[in-house]
C-alpha cells in the first residue's frame, strides 16, 4: 500500500514538472497566434520575377504578382534575408536594388508588407 502511494505521488510530481515546463496544448498553441509579426530592415541586393504594378478596387497601388516572385535584402547585421512575395504582400512602391526598404513577416514565414524607406 505505502509503495503505491509513492509511486502515485512520483507520477503526480513528474506529470506536474512536464506541464510546468513544457505548458499545456492550449498555451503553446496561444502563444504562437499571439506571436508577433517580425520586422526586417535592409537593402535590397536582388529582385527577381514577373510581377507589376497595378492599382486596387479602391485605386491604390498594389503588386500584381504574374509568377514566383521575391526580394532578397541585406540587413544591418550582413544577413541575406530571402523575401517571398505573393498577391497578399502588400507592396504600395517598386523596390529596385540599393533601395532601403522595411519589410513585415508573419510568425508563419509569409512576407505581410514590403516598404521603401524615402532616402
């Protein structure tokens, strides 16, 4: 009796220690839907595929993706960032090599927002 009170009591300790440091489900899952957009700011080195400008229903800008298109950046810290852009990438300005531009990337990875920072 007295040894499967022990044991009952180690499982409880150990169930407790992996809750508390690993978290529940539910908790790991609301962290990364809470998680913050990431933001990147460096030059533009490279521009590659077919993409346009157009304007939107309300008549803005927007980019009018045609084929697998992206952006690779040079951060501050020497780091080559690849952007990936796609028809919900909000772009209201080409971005062209030597441009310093600020881009905004979901906790997922996609690209958000691309913008030209005005020399």
């Amino acid at each position: 009796m007295k040894s499967l009170k022990s044991t009952s009591l180690a499982t409880a300790f150990v169930t407790v220690g992996l809750v508390g440091a690993l978290g529940s489900p539910a908790e790991a899952q609301s962290q990364s839907e809470s998680s913050p957009s990431k933001v990147v700011t460096g030059e533009v080195a490279q521009v590659k595929g077919e993409f346009h400008m157009a304007k939107d229903p309300q008549g803005e800008l927007t980019l009018d993706i045609v084929d697998k298109s992206y952006v690779i950046i040079t951060s501050h810290a020497g780091d080559e960032v690849r952007l990936e852009l796609d028809d919900n990438t909000k772009v209201r300005k080409r971005v062209n090599p030597g441009d310093k531009i600020v881009a905004k990337i979901s906790p997922q990875g996609h690209t958000l927002s691309v913008t030209r920072l005005e020399p």
